[in-house]
C-alpha cells in the first residue's frame, strides 16, 4: 500500500512522480516475457490493446484490465447493495479500497493462468510447467507494479490518475510510431516505410510519378496513411474543442436567501468511461 503523503505535495514533485511512473509504465511496455515461445499468431485483443494500455508479449501484457474490471465490479456491488459500504466512513473507506485492490490482484492471476492455459504464448505441454509457472508470476508481479502505480498517482503524488495516464500515453505511442515508424515493409511493388510522414517524403523523393506519389501517401490502404494521420488530428481538435463546453446550472439555497452559486456540467462529464466499459 502506498501512504497518504503527509503535507502537500508541491507541483514539481508531482511532475517528477508522474514522469517516474511513466517511465517505468514504458520500460515494462518493451521488456518480452520470459520464457514464451511465440506471439506471431493472431492477437484476439489487438483493438482492446490501446484502451486496456497493453502491449502483447511484454509484461504490459495484461495492461490496466484488472484494475478496471475490479474497480467495476466493486463498484456494481456497492451500487447494488450487495455489499454494505459507508463511504463517508474513513475505516469502510479503506476497507473497501483494500478489498478492491486485493480483487484487482486475483484478477490478475487468473487472467495470467488463462492466457498460459489457452496457448496464448505456445502449447503448455511443449513450454513445460516450470515456464508456464514462471509466465504466470512475470505477469502477476507486472499487474502488481500497474496498481502500485496507479495508487500512487491517485494518492496524490502525481498529476491525474494513472488509468488515464497509461491509457493516453499508449495511444500517443502509437500515433508516434505509425507517423515514423523506420521499419520498411516490401508490399510488392517496392519497399515502402511503415511510418506514415516518412513514408510521404520517401515516396515523393524516389518515385518519378510526384502525384502518383502523393496518392500513394495519403491513400495507401495496407500501412498508415497521412489522411490517418490528418483525421486522427481533426478527431483530436475537435475533442479538445468540446472539451471545455460546459453548462452552469444556477443554484439557490432556501435558507440563506439571496445566496446564489453555480454548479458548472461538463458536455464530456462521462471522461473515457464509455470507452472503457465498451
């Protein structure tokens, strides 16, 4: 458990916190598990690996899913009255946040002991019980590290929380490294760059054909494509746009007359939880 910082914790120090735990978040990203024969073969949760913040075949493996689907359900029994939780009580408080964390953790094994039963990293039988054991702690200790982590942000330490950290800073990986990406792909009439931008001035510089390059650029179907590019831009401009529209509700208190205050609703008050529960 991390501790409640006891003073107030100043801006730079929550920017180096922050900047810490995403360096460790990103240093897992690209450490392979140990032990696995194969990830070539198709990845069921490829479209869930941007939400979730995963990474196949890294200790990110698992990504933030256990935190999620923990904090869900705790969440679903409480509302339900399933469970009996005051939050205004400080010890029902942290019973209830132990509770989850200690759910998060179970979740996280038995997703690893699925992902290793299913063959998700080679046939159990060929990769031997002590591998498969050893996957399975590789991936229990990652999914610890990710709650620790995301504890201490939500403690105060760092800047935001870390889901929408480890979220944020998986998808601007990705646009990062489909924008300039230096791996080249032969895709049958020549080899082409990966990365998008890289791509275009490559394309444009060796081939005689200029529009006929351009095209190819912004229309190429089998790799990213500068008109990606451009409407993932748009997407975020005008998400950042809506982003501060709000509605102030006037409020009114019957006993102290004359005393007026505002409640300002943001138009994304929901933030990223649709995304996430779909």
């Amino acid at each position: 458990e991390v501790e409640t910082p006891v003073g107030k914790v100043q801006f730079r120090e929550k920017v180096i916190w922050t900047a810490v735990t995403l360096f460790i978040f990103l240093v897992c990203c690209q450490i392979p598990l140990y032990g696995i024969m194969s990830t070539d073969s198709a990845d069921p949760f490829y479209w869930m690996r941007v939400i979730m913040a995963s990474n196949r075949g890294t200790l990110m493996e698992l990504g933030i899913s256990p935190i999620v689907t923990s904090g869900m359900i705790m969440q679903l029994l409480a509302g339900a009255k399933l469970i009996d939780v005051d939050q205004s009580l400080k010890d029902d408080r942290a019973l209830f946040q132990g509770a989850q964390k200690l759910f998060g953790l179970i979740i996280t094994l038995g997703q690893a002991v699925v992902y290793v039963m299913t063959g998700m990293y080679g046939a159990p039988s060929e990769l031997g019980a002590g591998i498969c054991l050893l996957i399975v702690i590789q991936l229990f200790f990652a999914g610890l590290i990710v709650l620790l982590l995301d504890e201490l942000l939500q403690k105060g330490y760092g800047l935001g929380s870390g889901i929408s950290l480890f979220i944020a800073t998986n998808i601007c990986e990705t646009i990062i490294w489909r924008c300039f990406s230096p791996t080249t792909i032969n895709v049958g009439n020549g080899t082409e760059f990966e990365g998008a931008v890289i791509a275009l001035f490559h394309l444009v510089l060796t081939r005689p054909d200029k529009m006929k390059a351009l095209r190819q650029a912004f229309y190429r179907t089998n790799l990213p494509n500068i008109s990606n590019l451009l409407a993932t831009v748009l997407v975020f401009a005008v998400v950042i746009y809506f982003q501060g529209f709000r509605v102030d509700l006037p409020i009114k208190h019957r006993q102290q007359r004359g005393a007026e205050n505002v409640y300002p609703i943001k138009l994304f008050y929901t933030s990223n939880i649709p995304i996430i529960l779909q």
